[in-house]
C-alpha cells in the first residue's frame, strides 16, 4: 500500500513541475487578475497561520528531515508556529525548511545528532538564540534495532539505541525545559514513543524497552514540571508509512500486509496523520492534558 502511494505522490510532483514550467514561459500573457489572486492566496496563507493551533509559538522539532519529523515541521508552521528543524543529514534539513519557507512559513535548521549530548544542548539552544523563547518541543528523532530476538542483538547496537532513543530525549527534555523556564515560562512537549512499547515486542525487544522507559520518563516529567506550566506527553504511532517502515519491508517482505491485517482501520498511516495528534497535544486546546501517552495506531491495540 505504501510504496504504491509513495509513487502515485512521486508522480503527481512531477506533473506539477510541467505545469509551473508552462507558467514561467508564458508570463508575459499573466494579467492583474492572475497575480490578484497570488496576493489573495498568500493573505490566506497567513491568516490561517495567525489563527492556527500553534499561533505565535516558537517549534523544535527533532528527527525533522524526514517522515514523522518532518510532516509535523510541515504542519506546525502551516499551524503559525515558528519552527527549528533538527536531525543528522543537512539535505534533507534544508529541503524540508525550504519547502516550509517557500510556502510562506517560518523555519530554519540545525544539524543534531541525538547520541551526542552537546550537540543536543545546542540545537535547543539555537532555538532560543534565533527566535528569542522556546513554547513546545516534539522530540521525534529516534533510530531503529536490527529485527530479532534479543539475545542476537550485539550490545554495540543496544548501547546505540539506548543513547539515541532515551538519552537523547533525556537530554532534549532537560535543555527545553530549562529553555521553557527562561523565556516562555510555560510549555508544552510531546515525545514519541510507540505501540510497539505497549506489548510484548519479540523482533524489537530493545526498541519496544527503551521507548517504554520514555513513556515512564514522560509521566515522571509530567509529574514533576505540571507545576510550572509545563506539559509533558508522548504519542505511541501504530504502523505508519515512513522511509523505515518501508525499508523493514524490503529486508522482510509482507510486514506491511501483517501490521495492517492487526489493524482495524486496515491500513496504515501517513506521516501527517501522526504530525497531527502531535500538533493538538503540543496545542493549547490541550492545556488540561499532561502524562498521557496517546495512541495513534487505528484501533491496533484496541
């Protein structure tokens, strides 16, 4: 189902590009009319922004050059917040911010490797130095395991998913709340965990484990800074139509067809989907929830 959608969007960019080359030969013919409604479509744009979920909010965003990262970079800045990309790869980082800024949003980018503490405290702080305060965080960024049972896991490769999958977080959560703290005096942060923490986990026992210590990290933090004004929360996606779902299914065919025949809705989800439920928790329309782990698997563990 995925690779058959990543295609057909593939090709509808392609169209796309035809369409605008068209146009730019052609611009001597374009009349008042057709740049009247340029100027009309880019006033919408920014009201929708002005009166967005994410309004006036300052957004970091990690694990943001691609899938989940990066459809939430996408909608948070369509939502009027002003958003700084993090993750490993540069290119991807700046295709995406460009895309955001291209559309009339606010973004920029800071290269992030979540295994490395320093660079962590740095991306936050960066969000600080460039727009001033820091209102929410999505701490997405994550890396996956080599499917299979524990005990043929090398430790090398458990001692890398634990560095990036909790002690990032941990690190990223310290920085921003400390970021929170001295600027907005307020906040709100949403960690991604995963269904896959929710239950028995036997091809990704060290990835279900450690994203079932952020949850219990989540509700600690929750716990601890409600007080403040700072909500803490995490959202556990069902399968979802990333570029790691579909690399899963090309080392073990039919995983796609197995995960969505758990699944009530039949299907899994796109990325945005899941940027959404992010989107709503990071949003004041969620100011009374805090400590919840809030699952977006359609119906999988129901």
């Amino acid at each position: 189902m995925g690779g058959v959608a990543g295609r057909r969007l593939v090709g509808m960019d392609n169209v796309t590009d035809n369409i605008s080359n068209s146009d730019t030969l052609h611009s001597d013919t374009l009349d008042n009319s057709a740049l009247d409604d340029n100027a009309l479509n880019d006033t919408s744009a920014s009201s929708a922004a002005a009166s967005g979920l994410l309004a006036g909010k300052v957004a970091f965003i990690s694990g943001a050059g691609r899938g989940i990262g990066a459809a939430a970079a996408r909608l948070f800045a369509e939502e009027g917040a002003r958003v700084l990309l993090a993750a490993r790869s540069e290119d991807q980082l700046k295709a995406v911010a460009g895309e955001i800024r291209a559309s009339g949003g606010v973004a920029d980018h800071v290269v992030c490797d979540l295994a490395d503490p320093v660079s962590v405290r740095a991306a936050v702080g960066r969000a600080v130095e460039l727009y001033g305060r820091l209102d929410v965080a999505f701490n997405n960024g994550a890396t996956g395991q080599p499917p299979g049972p524990l005990d043929e896991l090398p430790e090398a490769d458990l001692d890398h998913v634990y560095a990036v999958n909790l002690k990032g977080p941990w690190v990223a959560m310290s920085a921003e709340i400390a970021a929170m703290r001295a600027t907005a005096g307020r906040g709100a942060i949403v960690n991604t965990s995963s269904v896959g923490a929710l239950m028995a986990n036997p091809q990704l026992p060290v990835y279900g484990a450690l994203k079932r210590a952020l949850n219990s990290l989540t509700a600690s933090a929750a716990a601890t800074y409600g007080p403040e004004g700072i909500r803490v929360n995490a959202i556990a996606p069902g399968t979802t139509l990333t570029e790691l779902l579909f690399e899963w299914e090309e080392r073990s065919p039919g995983t796609v067809d197995a995960l969505n025949a758990r699944t009530p809705l039949g299907r899994g989800a796109e990325p945005r989907e899941i940027a959404e439920a992010a989107a709503w928790l990071l949003s004041d329309r969620a100011s009374y929830v805090t400590g919840e782990v809030l699952r977006v698997d359609g119906g999988m563990l129901a």
